[in-house]
C-alpha cells in the first residue's frame, strides 16, 4: 500500500482546512515528508499557528503555502480551492463544552463550514474531499457532536450531488486523538508542571484513543480507498481516564522535576454534554459496516450494498461484530496506556 500511496499523492496540490492545528499541522508535515506534492496549501484562521508552521518549514524553499481564511468565508475557500486535487477538512470547533454555551457558532463552522467546503469543491471539480470527524458524532449527547454528525451526513450526502463531476466525498472518525490540541494529555502535563492537582472527570469514564501518527495514517488510507460517501473507522484501544491520569503522571512527573506521589488526582465531575462512554459507531451503521484492511468501512446507507443484516451463519468474513462502545471493549492496563504515550512521542 505504501507505494500506491506515494503514487496517489505525488505530483497533487492539497488544500488541508484547519492545516494549522494539530492533525492538520502532523498532516502537512507526513505529506511533505513522504510524498512529492506538487503544493500542500495550509488553510487556518489561527494566525500565529501558520506563522510558526511557516518557521519550522522555512515555506520558501517547499512545497507549502499558508493561506489565512476561515470555512466560513466561501469566497476565500474558493480562491484557496482553485487548482487542488485533494482536500482534507480538518477545520472544526471541537471543544464539547465551549461549544454547549456558544451552539450557533459551532453550527457556522462544523455544519455551515462543511457545506461551503463540498460546495467549493464541486464548484472546482477537486479529485477528492475526506471530511474529520469524530465519535462524539457516534448517538451525539452534545453541540459538537450533533455538528459533527450532520457534517458526516452533509459530506455523504455529497457523493449524490455531484451530477457529472468527478469529486468524491468520505469522512474519517476518530477517538480522542492524543497529545492533540485541547486534549487531556497537554492538560495533564501543564497541571503536574504547576504541581497538581492533575483533574479528571470521572476515574472509571472510558475514551477510545489514537496516536496522531496513527489519526494521519487512517486519513491518507481512507484517501486512496475512498470511492464515495464511505465513513472510516480504524479499531482503536480504549482506556479509562483514571489509568491515563496515573501513567501520565509517573511517566512526566519526574521528568518535570517532581515526584509522582506528591501529585494528587482530583475528580471534578462530568463537564456539559459529556458521556460516560464513547462508541466508534452505531448499532444500525453495523449493519453497513464491513473489515477492510485493518479498517472499519461504514457503506453509506443511501448507496449502501450491504442493506440485511445476514444470519449469523451466513455472515461474511469481514463482519463488524460489534457496536465497539468504550465500555465494552478490553481497556488497555495502566502499563500499556504507558507504552501508548511512549509511541506518540513518535
């Protein structure tokens, strides 16, 4: 697969929406890395981010160009969209609780946003659109996952749209992605930097999680696979958020210049719109998803081939057992959350 990777990429001009944050940032830098693009066009309206994507790269000797633009703006979208091959939608308000008090915003940019990408993208007859998402999407409980989900349905609902164009539209859904902006990790590190206490919501709440390296992975393999409308899941390991809180802590306390034991974990509670436990996908997508390659490939429902569920004896090889909920799943021990956080170091 790696070399028909490389061939699918090389030679293309991507445009990554949210190029600035860190999927989208980890993003440009395995596509610049590993493949010849012709451009990598990094779209964000975090300022200062592309600023200091622009001093790692040093942009005038490769292949990246920083556009400044938000995907609320179809007019800068169509600008930064002319001439691509490949977008990736990364841009997304993603904080669960900031988003419960502020719902309109978060509908102008993961909903509307949405929308202005894939209207952009037919307008310019782009190769290919894979939308991130999430799975707060999964039988959402707050603003950001229901925006979430109707990004997916939006970015599915696509592929039936665009008449004799050639673009062709897919989403991949994520765990908790670790060591990612606003996730738990950078905040468990700050709170043992200042001494503690380190928080958590609940010590027996469950997350599925994934390495970035393993987030961009997913994305460029759902890339190349993608024939239209299709949602891609990768089988990810879950953990309690008490056992990362523990593994974080002996693992970064002492490198920080304190002592695991004088840090003490706080339970706060649940915060607005959170759940106990995550699931990568619904009990009614199962009857639409199938194995393949390592990966879970949800067929959309309205072009889907895989409409009855067949009996158990007559299932075939590549059935998705199970709705895969974070409390049901095998947790990972608080030593192997420990060799998981040594692999996102990279």
């Amino acid at each position: 697969m790696a070399q028909n990777l490389k061939t699918f990429f090389d030679k293309k001009t991507i445009l990554v929406t949210g190029g600035a944050g860190s999927i989208g940032s980890e993003l440009v830098r395995h596509l610049v890395k590993n493949y010849s693009p012709r451009a990598v066009r990094v779209f964000d309206s975090n300022e200062t981010a592309l600023f200091e994507l622009e001093q790692e790269f040093g942009v005038g000797n490769s292949p990246i160009r920083l556009f400044v633009g938000d995907v609320r703006d179809r007019d800068r979208l169509r600008m930064a969209m002319d001439g691509a091959d490949l977008v990736f939608h990364a841009a997304a308000l993603k904080h669960v609780y900031l988003n419960e008090y502020t719902p309109a915003e978060a509908v102008k940019t993961n909903v509307l946003g949405t929308q202005n990408v894939i209207d952009m993208a037919l307008e310019k007859n782009v190769e290919r659109v894979i939308n991130i998402s999430t799975d707060k999407a999964v039988d959402p409980t707050s603003v950001m996952g229901t925006t979430k989900l109707l990004a997916e349905k939006l970015t599915t609902a696509a592929n039936g749209q665009r008449g004799s164009r050639r673009t062709v539209f897919a989403s991949v859904r994520f765990g908790n992605v670790l060591a990612s902006r606003g996730s738990v990790l950078p905040l468990f590190v700050s709170q043992i930097r200042k001494g503690g206490p380190v928080t958590v919501t609940d010590p027996k709440m469950t997350r599925f999680f994934m390495t970035i390296p393993a987030a961009v992975s997913l994305i460029l393999e759902a890339t190349a696979r993608a024939s239209g409308g299709e949602l891609f899941i990768l089988r990810m390991p879950s953990m309690k958020i008490g056992d990362l809180a523990e593994a974080v802590v002996e693992k970064y306390a002492p490198r920080l210049g304190r002592k695991s034991s004088d840090i003490k974990i706080k339970v706060i509670g649940a915060r607005k719109g959170e759940k106990m436990h995550e699931s990568l996908l619904t009990e009614h997508e199962r009857l639409f998803a199938r194995m393949s390659g390592g990966l879970i490939c949800i067929h959309p429902e309205i072009l889907s081939r895989h409409g009855t569920v067949p009996a158990p004896e007559g299932r075939p090889a590549d059935w998705v057992e199970d709705a895969l909920v974070s409390s049901r799943t095998n947790n990972l021990s608080k030593a192997e959350v420990r060799k998981m956080l040594d692999e996102g170091e990279g």
